[in-house]
C-alpha cells in the first residue's frame, strides 16, 4: 500500500507490502521504493527515476513510429489517423 505517493520525487514515497508475491505483471513498479529501503542515497534515486520517465518516453515514441510505418506499409494510415496521430 502505497502512503504517500508522489509522482515527482519516489524518494517522498512510503510503501507497506501486503501482498505475496506472485508471478504475473504489475500495474506499478515499486523498484524505487525498493531502493529507498535499501539505503541507496536520495539523489541517485531521483536521477534513476528521471531516466526512467525519459526512457518510458522514447520507447512510446519509437512504439508510434513502429505503428506508423506499419499502417503506411498496409495502406491503411487515411488523413484522420493521421491528423488523431498528430502528423
């Protein structure tokens, strides 16, 4: 359960686990909150964190591109999928 969430700063984030873990995939990592319990410093978190938003944001933008070219390849991109893309 997360207490205190912040989406700026995980290092203001409090977490208390009460669930077992199981195989399967999860709508939210909490590898930050992990590295806060422990004792990597503040500063690297926040670094880590900033990485990860940027990295999260190129591959959507790679995952647009993919689905672009792949609608151009079948001849199915029309002007309003390409207007609702913002192209």
């Amino acid at each position: 359960m997360v207490e205190n969430e912040n989406e700026d700063d995980p290092t203001q984030e409090t977490i208390t686990f009460l669930y077992k873990m199981v195989s399967g995939a999860c709508p939210k990592s909490y590898g930050f909150n992990a590295a806060r319990l422990a004792g990597i410093p503040d500063d690297i978190i926040r670094v880590a964190h900033r990485k990860a938003k940027e990295f999260e944001a190129a591959v959507n933008k790679v995952d647009l591109f993919r689905n672009i070219c792949s609608k151009i390849g079948e001849e199915k991109l029309s002007l309003r999928d390409m207007e609702s893309l913002g192209i």
